[in-house]
C-alpha cells in the first residue's frame, strides 16, 4: 500500500498526522504491532485499531479531522458576535487598540 495515492487530490496534512500515517502504516503492513504503535502514537490499541480501519476504508484522508476547513458546530451566530463586539466597543472605548478588531 503506498502512502501518496496518484489518483485523489491533494491532501494538507500537518506534521502529526503526517507522523500517525507513517507509524499506522506500520501496523497496516504488518512492520509494526498495534501496542507498539499505541505506545508511539501514545493511544490505546482500541485508537490505533479505529484508525487503521478508518485509512483501510478512506485511505489517508481518512486521518484528517472531518471537520477542517468548516465553522465549529459550537460557533454562535454571526449576528451576536456584532452585538457583543459592539457593547464592548461601547462600553470599553478608549482602553486599548484591538477592542472590535
């Protein structure tokens, strides 16, 4: 199995998941054992066995946090953040140069 697939796009990965793909590989070859790449990847081997499955299934974008690149579910509305941003702004004015910023 070969880690850069010539047939997807492109994929950003930072240097920890870069370092996660090499050592899950490992396991997913069978160069490694899972304790020993939980132990690495300082996870449980129940982790490492979830993951392996979830590159197996949807090769290495599948270690890539689903929600990169998307607002966070926890994110409060667009139009209370002004209202927030406009009473400090009121209230705080003149007590330093990032307030509304």
């Amino acid at each position: 199995m070969d880690i850069a697939n010539e047939e997807s796009e492109r994929i950003e990965m930072n240097r920890r998941e870069r370092d996660r793909l090499k050592v899950l590989y490992g396991v997913i070859q069978k160069e490694r054992s899972q304790k020993e790449a939980a132990r690495l990847l300082r996870l449980t081997t129940r982790q490492v066995r979830r993951l392996v499955r979830r590159i197996e299934d949807s090769g290495d974008q599948g270690l890539i946090h689903r929600l990169r690149g998307r607002p966070s579910n926890r994110r409060l509305p667009a139009e209370l953040r002004q209202q927030v941003l406009a009473e400090y702004q009121r209230c705080y004015q003149g007590f330093g140069p990032t307030f509304g910023q």
